[in-house]
C-alpha cells in the first residue's frame, strides 16, 4: 500500500468535479483523512489516502 495526498482547491463545483473524477479514475481508494478549508469563494479538500499495491510478483 502507498500513502498519497492529494489537494483540490477552486471553487466548490470545480473541486466537485475533480474529486468526482478522481474517485472515477483511481483504483479502489481507503481514505484515512480529510481536510476541508474555506477562502473567499474557494474550498480546498485534501485527502490522505492508501492506495492497494496493485503489482503482482
């Protein structure tokens, strides 16, 4: 398993889509955390995640 991070940040539609596309995209996620901040007109989320290890030996 590898840990990742990542940070989506625009406004709440954009980083709806993103993390919507992320999700989509990326293998089957475990999601240890998550941070929601606030700015203006902007959010940020970031998510601390745990990928599976998808290598076979």
């Amino acid at each position: 398993m590898a840990i990742r991070a990542f940070v989506l940040r625009g406004l709440a539609k954009e980083v709806e889509e993103s993390l919507n596309k992320l999700l989509a995209a990326s293998p089957p996620l475990q999601i240890l955390h998550v941070v929601q901040s606030e700015s203006s007109d902007h959010i940020t989320i970031t998510l601390v995640v745990d990928e599976p290890d998808l290598r076979r030996d």
